[in-house]
C-alpha cells in the first residue's frame, strides 16, 4: 500500500517547506508535482483508513505551522489536505482510490496490466478499510546555535547559505530530525485520553486562531483563542503549576495571563500594578510565547512516555 496525501495552501511557505525537507532527507517528505504539493512518509505505511490519514496531517500541518523552525514570518494561509490518495497493486493491476476529506467519499479507477484505465467509482465513505494494507544577518557562532533559527525564512537562509558546509547541515539535520519526531509522534498516538483530548482542543484553538489572523482584525477574539491554548496546555501537563514557568519563566507567564484576562473578562485589578508597570503585552509576543510553550508540551509528553 502507498499513500500519498495532496496539500494545499500558500504556495511561498509550500515551496520553503518543501526545501528544507528535501535539503535534509526528512521522512516524512513534502514535495512539489507539477503545480501541486504532496506529503509522503512511513509514517504513514500502517494506516488503512484514510479518515485518520487526514486526522493525522491536520495535526501535523496545524501544529507544524505554528511551531518554531517551521513557521513564517510573512502571513500565509494555513496549509489543508485536498487529496488522499491510495495506490495498491491487486492482481488484475494497480487500483487508486482518491479520498476527498471535504465530502468524506472517494473515486477509484483500476489500470490493469495492459495500461487501460476501468470505470471510476464514487462512494461516501471515508472510513473505508482497505482489504490490503530573509533573516537578519548572524555572525560564524550564531550558525551553530539552531534555536535562533526559529521560522522557514531563517532556515531556508542557512541552507542556501552554506550548501558546500557538508558538517553544519548534518548537524542541522540531526536538530530538526529529533525536534521533527516529537512532532510526528505527538501527531499520530496517544495512550491516555485526557492527552488526546488537549491535542483535539489545541489543533481546533490553533485553527481558529488562523481563522481570525486571516479574516479578521479583532484582537479580543485572539487574546481568547490564545488563552484556551495555554488552558489546553497547562491541563495537559501533570506538573501544571511548575513546568510553563521552567518553559518561559513565571514573569512572562504572569503577564500573559494578566493582558489576556483584561481582554477576555476586563479584570483588572489582581494585575493593576503589573499592568501600569509593562502595559499590555504585545500579540505578537503572546504568539511566540504559545508557540515556545506547546513546543515544550509537545516535548515533554514525547520524552515522559505519555504517548
């Protein structure tokens, strides 16, 4: 069995994706075809339902997108599965199925040995099982310190800016490979449900999120999706009280909670001297705050065993 999932979104972020997975051998892959874009992978060699294929590549191009290391620095629209597409080899030839996950059906067409195409099928059933299965400039010690290179933009700048540098992309790779199978392992399996659970709530929050960055300009609504993924976050974690002050530091968790509330509730007054001393904290900041705490959390729940 061999699937191969179709994506689509901003062509720009598409493109510098695709480069650095292909500069550094990553599994899975993400490549352009034409004028189209597709993900492949072992990850996906043990699936036979194409309803969890695309489950699993939501997650893993929310979450990828709003990660450091593989986020943009421009505004860019969020990255979508269109197309699953499932190619088996039976014994009158090879049988593809392609899965829309928008109408949750599929077209088949059979091309048997002598190379002609048979009818095409629709069927409303996505859950069929198979029968087989530009950064700023840094100096000569700034390029080994990876975490400084925290969008597509940086890394697509450190690759091409030192192709023939054979020992530092190796070490790149080996960074992003270990930071990239967090990711995955996190996207695919969780053994306890309450983890589940916060990984549902925060790829739905991160969608939202998207949703308004794109479409809207109300800052309010923001402030209330970020603050849900911090929620999500924190009742995730078994050491709440502890581990996103470790992360971030308590200060910045205090003062990301205190604008966020004035936004969320008008409450003012446990945060009046904070408030009158910092301001509010910028959106911006909040952003990269959430995307270095669910890094962390993602981290954390891969290397603690609870997936």
């Amino acid at each position: 069995m061999r699937w191969k999932i179709q994506i689509e979104g901003d062509k720009k972020y598409l493109d510098d994706l695709s480069n650095i997975f292909r500069a550094l051998n990553f599994d899975p892959k993400i490549y352009k075809d034409g004028e189209d874009y597709y993900l492949e992978g072992s990850i996906f060699e043990s699936s036979g339902d194409a309803k969890e294929i695309s489950e699993i590549t939501e997650t893993i191009l929310t979450l990828m997108f709003h990660l450091p290391h593989f986020k943009t620095e421009r505004r860019a629209e969020l990255p979508r599965t269109k197309n699953i597409i499932e190619t088996v080899v039976v014994e009158e030839g090879v049988r593809i199925r392609t899965y829309d996950p928008e109408v949750e059906g599929y077209s088949e067409k059979l091309i048997t040995k002598d190379g002609k195409e048979h009818c095409t099928l629709k069927i409303n059933n996505m859950t069929h099982q198979t029968s087989v299965q530009s950064p700023n400039l840094y100096t000569s010690e700034d390029l080994t310190d990876f975490a400084k290179f925290t969008t597509l933009e940086k890394l697509n700048w450190l690759i091409e800016n030192n192709k023939d540098n054979k020992e530092l992309l190796e070490d790149l790779s080996k960074y992003l490979t270990s930071y990239l199978e967090n990711l995955l392992k996190f996207s695919t399996s969780s053994n306890q449900p309450e983890i589940e659970k916060s990984k549902g709530e925060i790829v739905s929050f991160l969608s939202d999120l998207e949703l308004l960055n794109t479409e809207t300009n109300i800052e309010t609504l923001k402030w209330v999706v970020l603050y849900k993924i911090y929620e999500s976050i924190w009742k995730g974690l078994d050491d709440k009280e502890v581990r996103p002050k470790q992360w971030v530091g308590e200060d910045k968790i205090k003062w990301l909670k205190c604008t966020a509330n004035l936004h969320r509730h008008a409450e003012f007054e446990n945060c009046k001297d904070l408030i009158s001393s910092l301001g509010e904290m910028p959106l911006s900041e909040a952003e990269e705050l959430i995307s270095t705490l669910l890094s962390k959390y993602i981290e954390e729940k891969v290397k603690g065993g609870a997936i």
